[in-house]
C-alpha cells in the first residue's frame, strides 16, 4: 500500500498548490491513501471545513492537526464530529476539543492514524508523547491494521529522531513535521519503520515558512509587534513523502517528493 503523507498546508495558496499537483501524482505514484497536515490549511491559522471539503475534492483521504488546529473556534464541532476525518495532537488535555487518533478505511484495509506534539518547546503542560503513544497502541492492540502512522507535529529535531527510534517496528511510519521546512533524512530503520523530520509545508517558496518575508524581516529589526500576512502568489513547494508498506504493516520504502510549481 502506498500512502502519501503532505506537510503543513498553508492558506489559499497552499491549497491551490495541492489542487494544482495532487490529482496527477496520485496517478503517477499509484498512490492509495493519502494524509496531510491541516492546521494552516485556512488562513494560515487553523482550519475550516470548506477548506478540508476543498481538498477532500482533490484527493485528501484524512487530516492531521498541530498547535494551531484550534484556532478557529468554529471548527470545534467538526474537531468533535468522528465523521470528520480530521484528528489533533493527542497529548492536550481530556478537555481539547476533537480526538488525538483514529482508524482510517481504505481499499487496504484499517490505517491507524495518531497525532501527537512535540514537548521540547511547547511545554510541560502536553502529557508525555510517548506514555500517550503506548496507551493509543494498547487501546488498538487487538484492531486488524494494515497499517499504522505516527504523525510528530514538533520543533525539536533530536527528538522527533528520538521518537522514531521508540516507535521502530511499532508502527509503520514517524513522520514529522510543524517547522514548515523539509529535512534530507527520510530513511527506514531496522525493525522496518519509515521515518523523516519534517516533511515540510506546502506554500509559498519566496516567504518565511509562508509568512511575508519582510513582515518578518521588520520584525526582527525593529522588535515591534506585526501582523502575519501569508504570500499569496509566486513559486511554490509541495512537501510529502510518498511510504510502501507492506503487507506485513512494515515500511518497504520512503521517499521525498518536493515540487515547485507557479501560482
Ligand atoms: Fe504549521
Ligand atoms: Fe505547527
């Protein structure tokens, strides 16, 4: 089975660029199920359901979410609705809106999806990922899969590498991402579970992680507060990472799929 994970995508012009590459590399890839990272998929902060309805269209079979999928307060009912194929980190607390895992279908069978975040840099307040992970992977132990992902929405490279390691031949991919911008590691590792950094993000290549670059530039130089504005034409990349899997649950392969196209 070939699923094809896309990292963070980012506002209008992110989604554009998945409406623009993502119907043919599905039939150039053969790919069978497909997963993104959906908390900017709107504005750039959080998501809305015309724009999870909008790249269902294109070919997104379920949503991943991050620290910025609860931005948009009226998304909380669909967070809450299981029909939504949309999840969040599962180490929030019991009161966050929506669900940190779920069983995907696809023409393979069940696909085991848990999100989690990274605890490096965003706090002591997130319960600890990998006590959270045993419990989804005990609570699922008896589920048929055919395969299993672990998305790691964080900053911290050692320990999104860390956390690959924990999950070697638990899971059949660790796939990273929240930094918006794609490490040259994807690999497998010995017990047969595919794993990168960071994917990347899907967006504009002439801004910093989508933001407008000089907002950010003056930023930095002159300390005063500015508000975000993503780019919204120019070049654009498109992060994934497309994994085999086989039968068996184990990643056969993982490989990095960076596109730039004009919108
Ligand atoms: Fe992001
Ligand atoms: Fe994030």
């Amino acid at each position: 089975m070939k699923i094809l994970y896309i990292g963070d995508i980012v506002a209008r012009i992110g989604r554009a660029t998945v409406q623009k590459v993502l119907p043919d590399l599905i039939k150039e890839k053969n790919i069978d199920f497909v997963i993104a990272q959906s908390e900017n998929m709107s504005t750039g902060n959080g998501l809305t359901i015309k724009a999870v309805e909008e790249m269902r269209e294109v070919g997104i079979d379920f949503f991943t979410g991050g620290n910025h999928s609860f931005k948009k307060k009226e998304f909380y009912p669909y967070l809450n609705d299981p029909k939504i194929p949309v999840i969040r980190p599962a180490n929030y607390p019991e009161n966050t809106p929506g669900r940190g895992w779920a069983i995907a279908s696809s023409s393979f069978g069940k696909i085991l999806v848990i999100n989690l975040m990274g605890i490096t840099f965003n706090g002591p307040q997130l319960e600890n990922p990998l006590k959270k992970v045993d419990e989804i992977l005990e609570e699922n132990k008896n589920e048929k899969l055919s395969a299993s992902l672990v998305n790691f929405h964080g900053d911290s490279t050692s320990e999104k590498v860390a956390v690959g390691y924990y999950l070697d031949s638990k899971v059949s991919a660790v796939i990273g991402d929240h930094t918006h911008v794609p490490t040259a590691d994807a690999r497998i590792l010995p017990g047969g579970t595919a794993i990168i950094t960071d994917v990347g993000m899907v967006g504009p290549a002439d801004s910093v992680l989508g933001v407008k670059k000089e907002i950010i530039i003056s930023r930095w130089l002159n300390q005063l507060p500015a508000r975000h504005e993503i780019t919204t034409s120019g070049p654009c990349q498109f992060c994934a990472v497309l994994i085999n899997i086989s039968t068996k649950g184990k990643a056969k392969s993982i490989e990095q799929i960076i596109r730039l196209v004009d919108i």
